[in-house]
C-alpha cells in the first residue's frame, strides 16, 4: 500500500522565505500550545489527498492527472494567516490563496471528476486552497496565537508561478511525514 496526494508546491523562492518566515513565527508560539509545524522541504498546497492506496492502483491515478496537462501556467497570491474552524479554537494554521484560487479549484475539479470515475469517494470538505504552516495538537488559549492571527490576518506575501502538478507519496515516521514525488504534470504556457 502507498500513501498518496496531489499538490503544488511554492515555487517562487522569495515567497517561499516568506512563508518560512511567518511559519517560524507561528512555531515561536509552541511554547503556549502544543504545535506540529510543517518542515521547510513539506510546504505545498494539498489539492487532494487520496490516502492509502494498492500499488496496483499508482498508475490510474497518474492516468487521472493527464486532465491537467491541457491547463494554462497560472501564478497566486498568498495572503493572510488563518485557521481552520476558526482562529478563536484553531486545528489547523494556514495561509491563504487570494488570487489563483479559482485557478486552484480548475484543476482540483479535473483531478476530482477522474477519481471519482476510478471508484473514490468525494472529500467531505469543500475545497478551500491554503497552505498548511502547522497543527495544533491539543487547543490551549495563546495569547502569542492570537497576537500572531491579528497582526497577519491580511498579511501579503506574494507571488509564485503554479507550473506543475505532483502526485506525491508519504511515509509517515515518528518524527513525521516523508514526502516523494511519484509524478507530475507540467501545465501549458
């Protein structure tokens, strides 16, 4: 069995710094709450994860992503640090996508509607593109958390061209997730 998603990864290096930056910051917070921060090499945007997998099945699903490779380059935005549910009792600390996300959505929906034709069910959650900085093991109140969703709610930091789509694999271990491309698909442009 192999354990697979579908991501883009930031490729603009100074917005990735950025990001790294505003990540530290967050995990400056950990002395509050308890936080599993996102490693530098693991941040991307999930645009589906398909979970454990026969390795029968590796080739349908890099079959499924050939929908994407009739799609357009495009570039978002990230902006702002949130939290899903909320900021007030956070699970899980994201950054944005304010421009792109329609973008985002394309290909998750041609990816969605070739995997569902493969047998899988459909995500519970509709999809809301952000980038993962860490999650919050066990919800404490922090005042540094708060502090930090308050001063970065809009927070701009820029740019990066989305070019390909990667069908990635994780090995869960101790001391957390480890991340290989299987495959990916250049876009068009």
């Amino acid at each position: 069995m192999v354990r697979l998603f579908i991501a883009v990864e930031v490729e603009d290096h100074n917005t990735l710094r950025k990001i790294i930056e505003v990540k530290n910051r967050v995990s400056s917070c950990s002395s509050d709450l308890d936080l599993k921060v996102v490693e530098d090499e693991n941040l991307h945007i999930t645009l589906r994860f398909i979970g454990e997998v026969s390795e029968g099945m590796v080739n349908d699903v890099v079959k499924v992503l050939g929908c994407v490779s009739g799609l357009k380059k495009f570039s978002i935005r990230f902006r702002g640090l949130g939290a899903f549910p909320s900021t007030g009792r956070p699970r899980v600390i994201w950054l944005g996508v304010s421009e792109g996300a329609a973008q985002l959505k394309e290909v998750r929906d041609c990816i969605e509607r070739g995997l569902r034709r493969l047998g899988f069910q459909a995500e519970r959650e509709e999809f809301s593109p952000h980038l993962t900085l860490a999650r919050v093991k066990e919800f404490k109140p922090s005042m540094c958390l708060s502090e930090l969703f308050s001063e970065l709610s809009d927070v701009d930091l820029g740019t990066s061209p989305i070019t390909r789509v990667k069908l990635k694999k994780s090995v869960l271990t101790p001391r957390g997730p480890i991340y290989s491309d299987i495959f990916e698909v250049l876009l068009m442009g």
